[in-house]
C-alpha cells in the first residue's frame, strides 16, 4: 500500500508531513485575508474556525518536524532501500 503523499518505498518523490502541513497553513492564511474586513457573524465564525485550525496545523507541523529529528539523530537519514521504523 503507497500513500499519495508522503515519502515512502513506493512513494520516494513525496513530501515530508511537515511539508504538507506548512502549504496548507499558507493556503489558509492566504484565503483568510479575504474575509478579515468582513464583519458579518458567519465570516467572524469561519475566520474564527480559521484560526483554531492555523493552531492545529501549526502543532502538527512542530510534531511532525521532531519526528524527522528523532528519526535523524536515532538512525540517520532515510534509505530508499530500508525504511528507518516499521516493516518494510
């Protein structure tokens, strides 16, 4: 089973999480400055639900980046030819 994103074996032209994450947070800060002058209560609560999500994602990113540290520092960078945890 591959994933659609992410590095794997079978997947070795995809992205680290953290990657992702940070281009999604980009794309939300960039369509939220569209509705900040907007002051009506259903864009105060999507903005709101915006910013809330910008937390979880930026969490995520911070996670995801002290992952990789862990994987580096406990064995090294990544082998295409064998993974660094799990089965391969």
């Amino acid at each position: 089973m591959s994933t659609k994103f992410l590095v794997t074996d079978e997947n070795p032209s995809g992205y680290k999480l953290e990657d992702i994450l940070m281009v999604i947070r980009n794309d939300i800060l960039q369509r939220a400055t569209k509705i900040m002058t907007d002051n009506r209560p259903e864009s105060t609560a999507v903005m709101n639900n915006n910013i809330r999500i910008l937390t979880i994602i930026s969490e995520g990113i911070e996670l995801a980046k002290n992952s990789s540290e862990i994987l580096d520092k406990a064995f090294g960078p990544s082998d295409p030819d064998k993974p660094r945890i799990g089965e391969a």
